[in-house]
C-alpha cells in the first residue's frame, strides 16, 4: 500500500469575517430597502385627500414593515433556541427582504382601496368607516392569497432541501404576521394619524 502524507500549509476561517460581512451589509440593505419602499408610497398616494397626507401612507407602511421584520426575527430566533440547525445567515436576510415585499403588497392593495373609497365616501361617512369598509372589500383577497402562500411555504419547508428550511421558516412567520398587521394595524394607526383631520378633496386647477 502507498501511503501519502497531506500537509496544511494554510488555514483560513471564514466565519467571523463572513458574519462580519453579514452584519455590515445586511442592516443597510434592509435600511435602504425600507426607505425606498416609503419613498414609493409617498408618490403613489400623493394627493389623494387633504388631511390625510401621502406621508402617513409612507409612515404607517414604514411601521408595519418594521413590526413584521422584527416579529418575524424575534419567532426565529426564539424557535433557534430549540432546533440548532436554524441559523442567521444569508438566506434568513434574503427572508427578510422577501417579507417587506410581501408586506408593501399586502398593504398597499389595503390602501389603494382606502383611497378609492374617500374619494367615492367623502361627503357621506367618516373616516373610521371608509377604512372599515376597505378592509371588508379586502380581506378575503388578503387571506386567500397569504393561505396559497402559506401552502407553498408549508410545503417546501417539510419536503424540500434543508438548507432552505430557515428561509421557508422566516417567510412563513413574516406571511403570517405580515398579513394580520395590514389587515388589523395598519388601517387603524392610519386613522390615528388621521382622525382629527377634516376630508377634502384636492382640487386640481384648471
């Protein structure tokens, strides 16, 4: 038999440095995609009504955004605590950047209908009731999608690869909590910002 004898030359662990990428990089990405996202909203509401500025469009989808991001973190990482396999790595940040899409679409849908509604309600019901009355128009589309979401995420995380069960696991808790906070929050912090404010509608000049 031939013996052959290896012999290290150099060493390198790439974990610290990896991580220290990581932590770096991941929380400005996640910071400008958060900005850009309000950014959007601000122009694609603006001038819907006076007193309920295109600004509180943005701060109430930055708000949720945040809420769902940090939910979603904290369930992780909670659920960590018991199965060592999940782990915080690239494939949890691409979750969370998934989950604010997921949460701007969810919201904006909500929104839009809010909008149509002032527009159409303006001089017959307050502004509590034109959100009440959106979210009704909206939820069923809200949860069937999120449940045909869920299903596919379900799916994979138990019968695809496992280096993807992280990612299925923070996707499905940002779905989720992601779906209740534009359904139940984010109508009402809006009408809080909102709610001693009088309905107008903007004139354009001719």
């Amino acid at each position: 038999e031939k013996n052959e004898t290896f012999v290290l030359y150099k060493y390198t662990n790439i974990g610290k440095s990896f991580w220290d990428y990581i932590k770096k990089t991941a929380f400005i990405t996640l910071a400008l995609a958060r900005i850009g996202i309000a950014v959007y909203v601000w122009f694609a509401f603006y001038g819907v009504a006076i007193w309920v500025p295109a600004l509180s469009f943005a701060i109430v989808v930055w708000f949720t955004q945040f809420l769902d991001v940090i939910v979603a973190s904290g369930l992780y990482i909670f659920t960590g605590y018991f199965y060592s396999e999940l782990k915080i790595d690239t494939f949890f940040i691409t979750a969370l950047l998934t989950i604010l899409w997921y949460s701007i679409n969810n919201t904006v849908v909500v929104f839009d209908r809010i909008r149509e509604n002032i527009k159409h309600y303006l001089k017959t019901k307050k502004l509590d009731e034109i959100i009440n009355i959106s979210i009704s128009e909206t939820i069923r589309r809200s949860i069937y999608t999120s449940l045909t979401l869920l299903f596919v995420l379900i799916t994979i995380y138990f019968f695809g690869p496992e280096t993807l069960k992280g990612f299925m696991l923070v996707m499905i808790y940002g779905v989720v909590f992601g779906t209740f906070s534009s359904i139940c929050i984010a109508g009402s912090v809006l009408y809080e910002l909102n709610k001693n404010q009088e309905l107008k509608i903007y004139e354009k000049n001719i």
